[in-house]
C-alpha cells in the first residue's frame, strides 16, 4: 500500500518509539480502507452507506480521520482516494464478503 514507500524511505530517521506508533495507525488506516470496501459492496447493491464511507469521503483532520492519517503517513489523500477506489474490490477477502451479505 502506499503507506508502505513512507516506511521503507523514512525508517532508518525514525526512532523505535515513534515507527511503532507508525505501524499502528498505519494499521488502523489498513482496517478502514478494508471496511470502506465492504461498504462500497454495500453502496453498490443500493443500500446506504455507513461509517467507513463517511470516514473516506470526509475533509475532516482529527485524529483518527482518512486526512489525518494521510498526514501522519506522509501520503497524498487525493491520490490514497483516487488508487483506493481503482481497486477496491482487491480489499474484499472472500470471508469479507460473505459477511457483508451476511448483514443484510
């Protein structure tokens, strides 16, 4: 994923305490994106979409949000937006879903 050329270009200049806060959100980032997928399955079959749909879409910088995790990884969220919803079905695990029909 893009998060992925900040870690490999920057890791030797970040310290220990700081490239595991990194690993975390960059994690949390992962798992949105993953869910923002499912939902765009969702949306897809003409159901409404639900919090991680808001969470992409949102021009929001607080922590935690799609902005916000874009800055702290150092990736361009228009271009994080535009790559995630050229290939968002590879974010879909078969078991992944199965659990959004699973939810209907």
């Amino acid at each position: 994923m893009i998060y992925e050329e900040f870690a490999h270009n920057q890791r030797s200049a970040i310290s220990e305490p700081d490239l595991a806060n990194l690993k975390l959100w960059a994690h949390v980032f992962t798992v949105g994106l993953k869910d923002f997928a499912e939902d765009q399955l969702r949306v897809e079959k003409g159901k409404f979409p639900r919090e991680p749909s808001y969470w992409f879409w949102s021009n929001a910088n607080e922590t935690g949000s799609f902005e916000w995790c874009c800055d702290l990884l150092k990736i361009d969220s228009g271009r994080a937006r535009t790559e995630t919803l050229a290939q968002w079905r590879d974010l879909l695990p078969g078991s992944s879903i199965r659990r959004a029909d699973a939810e209907d």
